[in-house]
C-alpha cells in the first residue's frame, strides 16, 4: 500500500476514535466559508469536521469495528465526530442544513447503529444531553418527595383539629 493511501486511512481511523458517533454528510455545495461557520458552530460540543476519502473512510471504519454503511459512502463525503452529545451535533448540523441548505446529512453511525436521514433529524429532536439529565433526576426526586408529603399529611393533620379545638374553646 501506498504511504499516501496508509497515511489517509489512519487518519480516519484516528477521527474515528474520537467519539462513539459519525455523522455522514456531502459537503459537496458548502464553501470554505460555510465549513469555517461550521467548525465554529461544532466546537463547542468539542466535535470537529474533517473531509475524507470515501475509501479510506470505508477501510478505517472495517478496522474499528464499526458496522457497513457502504450505502451512505456515495459522492464527496465529510465526517462529522468528536464529544459527547451526538443529539447536540445533529442538532448543529440540522439547522445549519435548514439555514444554509448545503450540508447534506447521509446518515450517521451511533453506538454501533446505522442511522439514516430522518433518524439524524429524530436524533437532532431530543432534548440536550443536560436537559435529559435533569429529567431523569426529576423522575428519581418524585417518589422521595410524595413520600415526604404523604408522611407529613398526618402530622399536619392532628395540629389542625387541635388549632380547631383552640380556636372553638377562646
């Protein structure tokens, strides 16, 4: 194998590393400008944008174990990887398609799954990965605080009927 070819494929392989998602996208229509927004828009959920060769990408992806999306390698592709908030970076990308309609979205690979496009635009729908977090707290807080409520019901009770009683013997 050619050094070039070698120096490509790892170069993917160490993209891919990066993160347990990839997003898939044709950036066939986008300008330097346009991948400069991007970029800018993507670091704060420390994810980055990187061009690759559809073949490199193929081999490095066999290599790191991730599952076939051949179908989605067709025409210029650029991959989208890094952080942890893939709902976040779908999101990004998503409105940054709906601003621009440039940045096509093939699909995505997320937790070993293939999504296509109408499940990245699901994806890019769920709430923030903090927003999901406080929820899930809310639901743990709900049980402890009906129970508070339930056990001070009682006590609370009594102190009525005897502040009743004062009130009816003054």
């Amino acid at each position: 194998m050619r050094s070039e070819k070698k120096y490509l494929i790892e170069e993917a392989s160490r993209h891919l590393k990066k993160s347990d998602y990839l997003l898939i996208t044709n950036y066939q229509k986008v300008t330097v400008a346009d991948v400069a927004s991007l970029r800018a828009k993507l670091a704060p959920e420390q994810a980055e944008f990187h061009v690759v060769k559809n073949s490199s990408l193929r081999v490095a992806a066999k290599d790191a174990g991730l599952p076939e999306f051949e179908n989605l390698l067709a025409g210029q592709t650029a991959i989208i990887v890094g952080g942890r908030n893939a709902s976040g970076v779908a999101k990004i990308v998503t409105k940054f398609f709906e601003d621009t309609k440039k940045l096509e979205v093939k699909g995505a690979v997320v937790s070993g799954k293939v999504f296509n496009p109408a499940e990245v635009t699901r994806l890019s729908e769920l709430p923030s990965l903090d927003v999901l977090r406080a929820q899930l707290l809310s639901l743990f807080n709900t049980p402890a605080t009906s129970l508070v409520r339930v056990l001070n019901g009682v006590p609370q009770g009594l102190v009525n009927v005897l502040q009743a009683k004062i009130r009816a013997a003054a």
